[in-house]
C-alpha cells in the first residue's frame, strides 16, 4: 500500500500531517519501513519487479521523457476504480503526445474500491484534475427496472457529493420490486431465505420463462452466506433457479434476474460495517467522503442494481442495517407486506433497551419464566418483564411515565419509575398492592425505592417474573 502511493518525501509528510494519529502513524512507519527496504532491496538485487512497480516505473520513464508515447487517443473503462498514481500515469500519456485525448468512462455512484487506492473525487472532480473536459450522460439503463431504479438513486444521491443523473430505466413498473423481509431468531418455521426464494420460484414458474432464472445471494462478507450444505440443499429444493453466491464487491459488473441480500445487520461486520481502519492504512488510502458510510452506501448501490427485476432484503428487524431502517423511515417505495410480519419485527423501534439505548430487548426463556434481555448482552445486562396480560415487549413511553404493551388489541401498560426511570414490579406490602421500583433491593444502600399506589383501574395481577 505505502509502494502503491507513489510517495516522495514530501508525500509522506503530508499523509503524516494530514491522519487521523499523526504520531502513531509516524511510529508505525518508522517499524515498518526497514521491512518495506528489506523487501525494495530484494526486488532489486534480483532484478524483479511487482505490481506497483508496473505502475510507478512507467510513471518514472513517462514523465523523464525515457519513453515516448505514440498514442492519440488514450480509452480508460471504469474509471472510478483509478488510483491518483495511475491517474498520473494516464495524465503523463496524454501531455507526452502533442494533440493527443482521453475519453473515459465512469460511474462515480459505483465507486466501492477506496480499500485498494481508487479515489472517487478523480471521477467527481475530473475537470479540476485534467483540465477542460466535455461531458456525456449515459442515462438509459437495460440492467434493472424503474422501481429498483428509483430506490437505488434516491439512496445513493443523499450524499451530496455524487453527481447528480437522471437514470432512465428501459423497463417500466407500477409497483415496489424491492422488498423487505423481516423476520427474526424468535420467529419459527420457514426460514427468510426459503420464503424469498419461494416467492422467486413461483415468479418463475407463472412468468412460464424457459430458461432457468439466476438468482445471486449477496452479503458484505463471503462468510455471512449459506454454507455448502445449505448451497446444496437450496440448490436442489429451488431446481428452477440458477442460484450463486456473491459478496458485493465480487457481484460488481454482473447481473442476475432476482437478488436476495443477506447479512444486513448492525456492528463491527455488519452492513455498513463499523469496523474501524488502522491510522497508518488510512493514512495511505485516498482522502475519505466526509458523508457518513458514503462508500458503504454506494456498495448498496451496487448491490440493488444488480437485479432485474426484484430484490429481496433479508434482515432481523431487532439487529437491523441502519440502512434498511432508512429505507421503511423515509418511505422509499419498498414492499414491506409481501410477507407474514411478526409483532416484534414490526414495532422493533419501540422496545429499544432504555438503559444502554442501543440494543434492543429479545424475548427469552429462563428458569422463572419469560423476560426481555438486551440483544448486546454481556456488554448490557439490562433485563425488563413482558406484558403480564399477552407476554408482549412492553415500550417506554417516557413521556407519560408508563409502559404500554406495543399490541395495540392489548393496551396494557405499567407505570415507569419516575425516580430512576426503571420499570415497575406489582407488589404486596402491609396496606395492600402498590408498585415499587424494580431495581429495589432490601438492605442495599445503591437502589431506588420509588413507590406508587396502584391505580384502581390496574387491579393486581396474579402474574409473577423474578430474575
């Protein structure tokens, strides 16, 4: 990566300057560099070179006049993919021949390839980097329909910094071709990828098409798709449909008739992933977006436009992507009906964990009975009762000070510890039923010993949970 640079001195003082750690980036350096001489010497001791020297030797012979090019025209294909020395390198060729050209071609809503050197401002900015340029939209597209169209770009375009296109689709349709399928660990029977696949297949069968339909499983890593055996099985059960499996980054300049997106959850690799990159490789890569996840939003970019004519987005609702909850908040045109939705999927938002307020709180099964836990625990112990009347999550309505059942046919709720904010526990004293704070414990100095009558509307209820 520190050879793929192409760094003088001065390029190396200003990554330094310019990284998140300056001072662990010049320690980090400082270690690595006699293995990066060591290997330097090697090349050169036998009179080898790699990948990076194809590069920056022609760069070299190009700009000391050591080689002359005799192009006139200069066709450079994915252009969003270039590196700043190999942009270099096309820009040395062009000003080495009198009257010479550059055509390129590129796609800055695609560019997901900052991990290896690509620089999406080159495509974004081409005109302040090469000069005077003169500029053709391609703005038809054969590869996915309008409706996926439309919630492609408008997912896309919220980063500011895209250039702004208006994409025409050849096939036109009235109705959502994305949908979301939520379902959980809680939820049993069919799985959320038998139901998508099911649901291809009897396209399939009803649009009487001859050849088999391909059928690409994506995820933003190779390991959150099926394993063999699940491959095997699928395979098999779905004989009408030529199923693949892809990351996002491998399906890049592909297609397929139907996509079904896997993996779509939070955390370190989740989708977008939160994994954080090292100062001393992000201080070698291309300047970042400034536009949160904006090289992550564009891989979902890529990862919808590969179907033509539906995509199926798997997620569990109570570990969501940020970006399949933006897509059911803003309303995009999705479909989120297709299938049988359970309560919790579908109010998920409502029983976030109040203590760590970034979990959220999954049914369980212990030895006293049922209980909601944080889906972060260890990290969050936080535990709370369900619904005493239907065993549903109960949300916290804060501003009210209760809890309320989030089955609407229900409408049970419990008061909220006005105190510390806790829930509440029904108890029995020597003047009769009241609620206490939870979190109440006899001769503990660190507790909360709010306490409330019992409204004559909540009579007291047989149900017990203990933790």
């Amino acid at each position: 990566m520190y050879k793929a640079a192409c760094l003088d001195e001065s390029g190396v003082d200003k990554i330094i300057k310019e990284s998140v750690d300056p001072m662990q980036t010049t320690k980090a350096l400082e270690l690595l560099m006699p293995l990066y001489q060591r290997y330097a010497k090697y090349l050169n001791d036998n009179q080898v070179i790699d990948f990076n020297d194809m590069i920056g030797k022609a760069l070299e012979y190009v700009q000391n006049r050591q080689f002359h090019s005799p192009w006139k025209f200069l066709l450079v294909d994915e252009f969003q993919d270039i590196s700043e020395p190999r942009a270099r390198l096309v820009k040395a060729l062009r000003d080495n021949t009198v009257k010479s050209s550059l055509f390129c071609v590129g796609d800055d809503w695609q560019a997901i390839y900052r991990f290896s050197g690509a620089d999406v401002r080159l495509t974004t900015e081409f005109s302040n980097y090469f000069g005077a340029t003169s500029e053709t939209t391609l703005d038809m597209t054969f590869r996915f329909n309008s409706s996926i169209g439309d919630v492609a770009t408008r997912f896309v375009t919220q980063n500011p910094v895209q250039l702004k296109k208006d994409i025409k689709s050849l096939v036109q349709v009235d109705r959502p071709a994305v949908s979301i399928v939520r379902q959980g660990i809680e939820d049993s029977g069919i799985s959320a990828l038998d139901k998508a696949l099911t649901a291809i297949s009897n396209q399939v069968i009803a649009s009487k098409t001859p050849s088999k339909n391909k059928v690409y499983l994506l995820a933003r890593y190779w390991y959150q798709l099926p394993d063999l055996n699940l491959l095997i099985r699928i395979k098999h059960q779905y004989s009408s449909l030529d199923i693949e499996l892809q990351s996002f980054h491998a399906s890049k300049g592909k297609e397929a008739e139907y996509v079904v997106v896997m993996g779509l959850a939070t955390g370190k690799h989740g989708f977008p992933s939160e994994k954080q990159t090292p100062p001393l490789v992000d201080a070698l890569l291309p300047q970042g977006d400034k536009f949160e996840y904006a090289e992550e939003r564009r891989l979902f970019y890529v990862a919808l436009t590969r179907a033509k004519h539906r995509v199926y987005l798997l997620v569990d609702m109570m570990d969501a992507s940020e970006f399949v909850t933006e897509l059911i908040k803003a309303k995009y045109p999705v479909e989120t009906n297709e299938f049988d939705v359970s309560l919790i999927q579908k109010e998920a938002e409502k029983i976030t964990c109040h203590q760590c307020g970034s979990g959220v709180l999954r049914p369980k099964a212990g030895q006293y009975g049922k209980f909601m836990s944080c889906s972060l625990y260890p990290r969050c112990k936080h535990k709370e009762t369900p619904c005493t009347k239907c065993g549903s999550p109960m949300a916290h309505d804060a501003t009210n000070s209760y809890q309320v059942c989030i089955d609407v046919s229900c409408g049970d709720k419990r008061p909220l510890c006005q105190n510390c904010g806790s829930e509440m526990k029904l108890r029995q004293g020597k003047y009769g039923a009241f609620w206490g704070c939870s979190t109440y414990r006899k001769n503990y100095e660190s507790n909360c010993s709010y306490k409330k009558n019992c409204e004559p509307s909540s009579p007291p209820k047989n149900n017990h949970y203990f933790f």
